[in-house]
C-alpha cells in the first residue's frame, strides 16, 4: 500500500499497518471525530508556540497562518460529519502524541526546548500527513478520497515547515541528529501501539 519513496520523502521509519485502513473505515464517526480533534489539538498548539516564543518573530509569522489554517480543518471535518449525519464524539486520549512528548529534552536552554517542540510538531504532521495519504487512496466512502487528499497536502507542507524553523534556531547537524532519534523512538512507539480504526495515530 505504501510507496518506499514516500515513506522516504517524509523521514518516516515504519509505514502504518496497511490494516489501519480498512479499520478505520469500519466506523467513519470514530475516526473523524478524533480527526476533528487532532486538528483542534494542532491549532493549540501552534497558539502555544507564539505564546511562549513570542520574541521568534520568523516562527511567528510563519506559525501564526496556521492556526486559522487547523481550525479551519476542524471546520472542514465537523461539516463533513455533519453531512453524514454524524455526531462529533467525545474526545479521547492520544497515546501517540502521549509517548512523543515524553521523547523531549526537559531542561537545557529556552532554545533548546523551541527545537524539542518544533521536531515533535514536524513529526506529527509527518505521520498525519502518511495517514491522510492512506485515506486518499483506500478508503471507499463517496467524496473522502478527494477529502483526505486536501489534507494530506496541507500537512506535508506543515511537516517542512517546522523542520526548517527547528534549522532556523540552531544548526543543521545538531536538528538532523536530533530528528533521527525522534524518528527512531517514533518507529518503535508504532510499533508498540495496539492498531485502532477510531484513531488517527
């Protein structure tokens, strides 16, 4: 199901479970709905970024856009549901995004800990971005393929964004260096995490 090239292009060391697909497709309000939170996670944190940073005026300009951006998405994905006659569910806990930030650095320097956050955000949208690409393809409801197919875009331009502000803020070699661990530690989170149709990591 996955190209190696396009695993390649987006850094990632393990593609999802091709089963991921045609369990997600089982319930179309599950994955959703917590699509429509993940986009509304992405917003905060972007929101959060500009808070603590304001002083990094380049990450503002380019961060600031993409908060109307996600939740714009989170629009995108309730009319979505909304047209389906589907209610948004509750949200639920993200393991993923849960073991990723436990992967940061604490301590070291302000800088320091913008570059931690700046990788896990890429990473994020990184993973997203396979998992849009896989709904573009796979998934056979009427109208989702185009669907996914926007946001499978969006987040690939997401995902280089944010590793070129981490590069930005320190050198090449040391966020290179850095990122390969993050992609290590997110190959072997994939592959401890139990495969869920109603989760979008």
């Amino acid at each position: 199901m996955h190209s190696k090239k396009e695993i390649t292009k987006l850094g990632l060391h393990l593609p999802t479970d091709p089963r991921w697909v045609d369990l997600a497709s089982i319930s179309l309000q599950d994955i959703l709905s917590d699509h429509a939170y993940c986009e509304q996670k992405a917003a905060s944190s972007c929101i959060s970024l500009i808070q603590q940073y304001p002083d990094k005026k380049e990450m503002v300009e380019q961060v600031s856009p993409v908060v109307t951006e996600e939740w714009g998405h989170f629009r995108m994905v309730l009319a979505e549901l909304k047209k389906r006659n589907l209610q948004l569910g509750f949200q639920r806990k993200d393991e993923y995004v849960k073991a990723l930030l436990s992967f940061q650095q604490k301590g070291g320097s302000r800088n320091d800990r913008l570059i931690e956050q700046l990788l896990c955000c890429a990473l994020i949208e990184a993973r997203s971005c396979e998992r849009f690409r896989l709904l573009s393809l796979y998934l056979k409801e009427e109208g989702l393929q185009d669907f996914y197919h926007q946001f499978m875009v969006s987040e690939a331009g997401h995902y280089r964004m944010f590793l070129d502000l981490a590069e930005l803020y320190s050198t090449k070699e040391q966020v290179r260096k850095r990122w390969q661990e993050y992609l290590n530690h997110e190959a072997e989170i994939m592959k401890s995490l139990e495969i869920r149709g109603d989760r979008m990591h």
